[in-house]
C-alpha cells in the first residue's frame, strides 16, 4: 500500500486544562472498508473524550495480499513465513491475515517513528471507553502525565496479562508497569517507543501484539 501521508506534526503539549498533557497527538485507527458502523462509534468515543488529530490509514486485505511479494522482500520470519508459505495462494488463510495486519502496522510505526512524534495512537475501530467523555479524558490525561521517561508504549485498553508479574508504583498510581501484555488495540507510543518498535516489528513472526509482549518480557 501506498504511505500514509501524516497528520500534522504536533508535540505533546503538557500545558493543558490542570496542567495535564493535552489530546492532539497524531491517532490512527486501524480500519477496513465495510466497517463505517465502527468507524463512525470509535471517532464518535475518542472525539467526546478530546481527541482531535485522527486518521485512517489504508490498509491491506488479507485476500489482496501479495504473499510472494512479502516473502521475497523477509517480511516474515519463524512460524509465521512457514504459515504462509504452505497457506493456498487463492484461499484467506489465517496467517495471511496475520500478515497483512502486521505489516501494516509495522510501515505505519516506522513511518510515525520517521515523523518523531512525541506521542501518537495506535487505535482498533471497536473501541468502548470504560469511563466516556471528560471522565475517560482526564484518566488518560493523567496516566500519560505519570509515564516515566522511559516508557515506550502506553496500553490504554484490558489486556490479557500474569498479574502476579504486573509492577506498582505508590508514586504513579494510575499506572503500572505490564509484564507481558496480549493487546494491541488501544496503544499510545512514545517517540522511543516508536523507534524501538520500528525496530523490531519486521520481519514478523507473530500477531504484533505477541511480538511486543514478547519483547517486554525480554526487557
């Protein structure tokens, strides 16, 4: 797919309402045609909660794949090429979903990366905010307030986890630090986080967010 031309550069502006970091970071939603239904939900929920930067990248259907394409050039690696390579060429497998999903994200991150955003979103198109509007807003507001320098990914959504791992902290209380996060439908990067998924997300050898989990866990 051709590149997604970027939102409009903006930085993370820590001076807003109360002194939080304000929502006008570059957010894209992960979309495919035929979903306006979600399309319309999801902008509807992050607009209501001050998000105003939002774009829809294009995005590869599994069947419009070219797998000799994306083998040729190492984008997958491991079980997932294996997959691939035995999946019918005529036929929508699972891995060729698989693919097409992580490629796309993987361009994107490397194209956001190349933009050196200070934050920006990475959003699924069926999206339901536990707290709706200012509520939701101002506990967003405040966990990307309490994200540590290093921090690389905020996970704004429930993710599959081993809670005994989980770290807390008594000084950032609306956050903590995951330990192996299944989940990729909600994700706020940061510029180091971008450049460090940008870096490691090709070739993929799994769904995306496996391969960032697994990264964690090698941290």
């Amino acid at each position: 797919p051709s590149p997604v031309p970027p939102p409009p550069a903006t930085s993370w502006n820590p001076g807003g309402k109360e002194g939080l970091p304000t929502l006008d970071f570059p957010v894209f939603i992960k979309t495919i045609p035929g979903r306006e239904g979600r399309r319309g939900h999801t902008e509807g929920v992050l607009r209501a909660m001050g998000f105003t930067n939002i774009s829809y990248p294009p995005s590869t259907l599994a069947e419009d794949l070219d797998v000799d394409e994306v083998l040729r050039d190492g984008l997958v690696s491991g079980e997932l090429r294996a997959a691939l390579e035995e999946a019918p060429r005529n036929q929508r497998s699972h891995a060729a979903v698989l693919t097409a999903v992580a490629t796309d994200h993987c361009r994107l991150v490397q194209q956001a990366a190349g933009q050196n955003y200070s934050l920006f979103g990475m959003f699924e198109d069926d999206l339901i905010a536990a707290w709706p509007g200012a509520a939701g807003s101002g506990r967003l507001r405040e966990a990307l307030a309490a994200l540590p320098s290093t921090a690389h990914v905020l996970y704004a959504e429930f993710c599959g986890e081993t809670c005994s791992r989980v770290l807390y902290s008594p000084r950032r209380s609306g956050i903590a630090r995951a330990h192996r996060p299944t989940c990729a439908g909600a994700m706020i990067f940061t510029a180091e986080g971008a450049r460090a998924a940008a870096r490691l997300c090709l070739p993929a050898d799994d769904a995306v967010d496996i391969v960032y989990a697994g990264a964690s866990v090698a941290d």
